[in-house]
C-alpha cells in the first residue's frame, strides 16, 4: 500500500511539473536562457484591431530575438485591465515593463510609484517618474508634411481631417497639419470633426461624408480604428483619403492615396536593444523625421502602391524639399504642445 501510495505520489509531481513547463512556454515570446533579462510588453488592448499595436510587438520581438533577451506580451481584454496586468508583470519579476499610449499613463503612474526599483517604459506618451523611459513621436512634423501634401494635391481647395478626440494631444495632427496645407495652398480651407472615440468607424464615415458634402477632395484620417470608416465613404464617394501609422494605400490604392507614418516597431525595438546592451535611462527619447521615427509615403518612405495621380510627382518633389528643410535645420516645425 505504502508502495502504491508513493508511485502516486511521483506521478502527481511529474503531471504537475509538466503542465508548468507547457504554461511557461507558451507566455513566452522568444527563447531564452537563465541569465536573460525579461521584458514584459503590456498592450492596452488586444492585438488585431490596431496595426499601431501589431507594429510594437513586431518590433520588441524582432530585438528579443536578436539581442538574447526573454520577452513576453500581454494583451489587455480593454482598458480598465492595464493596472492588473501591468502588476501581473511585476510580480512575475521582468525587468523592464513596457507599455504605451495615454491609456496606460495612470495605470502606470501607480505600478511605478510604487516599485520605484523597477523600470519601466511608455512608448507614444509621457510619464515623468525616475523610473520610467518615455518615448515620444514628434508627429507634427510628418502631420506638416502631409498637409502641404494636401495643399498641393486639392482641386477643390477644400481640405478635411476626421480626428479621433477634441482633445490637446491631437493638436500634434490638426495644428501641424493645417500649417503645411496653408504654406502649400494659402486659399486652401480646412474641415475638422471629431468622432469622440479611437474606435468608432461608423461615426467616423458619417463624418467624412459630411466633410464631402461641403467639397472636401482630400479627408485625412486621424481617428485609429475610425479611419476604416473614412476609407468606405472615400471609396463610395470618390474622394481621397491618407491613413495613420502604416503605410494604408494598399487597403485601397484608388482613394486611400498617402500615409502618415510612425514607427512603432522601431521604437519599441530601439527600447529593448537599450535595455539588453545595458544603455536603457529613463527620460525623454524621441523619434522625429531626422531619426526616421515618422515619415510620409512616398516622401520618407518607399511604398507598394504606385503614386496615384490625384497627388502627382510634382507635388511629392515639393513635399520633398522641405522635408530636406526640416532635416537640414533650416525649418522647425513646432510642437503645439510646447506652445
């Protein structure tokens, strides 16, 4: 009895430490050994809605695996779930906890506080604690770059942008963007709604149709997951649209001609090759034209999609030159929040 008793026993440890092991695996994201330092990359939101997001992961992976470091991701179920998760990280014992967006900005202010020995990141907002690595896209310069685009490209002289939130981070697009079309087309006017939401296509649409009831050939989107609704009504209407943050003109090359560009994966990239090589400093970093962290299609960046006639070379030539401008010193676009 004692005997059957103990090979009990020995059976229970071994199914035990099996499924431990087979959890273990699966949560993490690359393969490592003891001594690696371990990231945790915490998504405010579950992946597949936000290409911003699927950028990031993409980028932190890619570094993991080149620089031998343990990464895993956790995605959160929807907002209020980011302080849990971001103590989840913590207690498991990574390293570095990166997160992003202003979503996770009070989350975060709390789990740092209060773990003042561990460090962490937010990529694409500003957390001020000794312990955190902000980093930040200076986005009105691309955002300037695409409304001198527009400026140049509108046959109608009417110019709108469907904006995700009436809110001061947004001025980043809008105010930049308005400048650029103004240099570019000084009789050029400007349409702005918003949708009140980062993830409404449908109010999103409804806006940008109304945008081209007023005459508006050229509505930018800036509203994340809202754009997908810009994009239906240029395509039902026969306007023209840019996306955000990737490039979007092969969704739909015929209306969806330009793109603003910013590079997640490279920041987060960036961000776990500092911490691996031992260079990781809380503070400020950021990514603008010069340092490739935003850019504009066509302009910065090479695209599948051929330029469409609607914007033409000439137009990208001009684009191009005060690009130039900007990396040589010689023009600075000014951040609205500074002002």
């Amino acid at each position: 009895m004692k005997k059957l008793f103990s090979v009990l026993i020995l059976a229970l440890i071994l199914l035990v430490a099996g499924c431990g092991g087979a959890e273990e695996s699966e949560n993490n994201s690359s393969t490592t050994n003891e001594d690696s330092k371990k990231i945790a990359l915490v998504l405010p939101e579950k992946m597949g809605v936000n290409p911003f997001f699927q950028q990031m992961d993409e980028g932190a992976k890619q570094a993991a695996e080149e620089f031998g470091v343990e990464l895993k991701t956790i995605e959160s179920t929807d907002h209020s779930a980011i302080e849990e998760n971001l103590r989840v990280a913590v207690a498991e014992g990574y390293d570095l906890i990166i997160t992003s967006s202003f979503e996770s900005e009070d989350a975060l202010k709390k789990v740092a506080a209060e773990n003042p020995d561990r460090q962490f990141a937010i990529i694409d907002t500003l957390v001020d604690l000794p312990n955190v690595q902000s980093v930040n896209f200076r986005e009105h310069e691309a955002a300037y770059l695409l409304g001198a685009a527009a400026g140049l490209s509108t046959k109608t002289d009417k110019v709108g942008m469907v904006v995700a939130m009436d809110i001061p981070l947004m001025k980043k697009w809008t105010v930049a963007f308005e400048q650029g079309l103004k240099e570019t087309n000084p009789e050029a006017e400007f349409l702005v709604n918003y949708v009140g939401s980062f993830s409404d296509p449908a109010k999103a649409k409804e806006l940008a149709l109304l945008q081209a009831s007023k005459g508006a050939d050229f509505v930018a989107g800036a509203s994340a997951v809202g754009d997908l609704g810009v994009f239906e009504a240029a395509k039902e209407q026969g306007f023209f649209t840019s996306g955000q943050d990737i490039d979007r003109t092969e969704v739909d090359p015929e209306h969806v001609v330009l793109s603003q560009l910013k590079g997640t994966d490279a920041a987060a990239f960036e961000t776990v090759k500092a911490f691996a090589n031992g260079s990781f400093e809380p503070g400020v970093v950021e990514y603008g034209l010069k340092e490739k962290g935003v850019g504009l299609t066509y302009v910065t960046h090479e695209s599948k999609t051929p330029l469409h006639s609607f914007v033409g070379q000439e137009a990208i030539d001009q684009v191009k030159s005060l690009y130039d401008e900007i990396i040589a010193g010689n023009k600075v676009i000014e951040n609205p929040l500074s002002e």
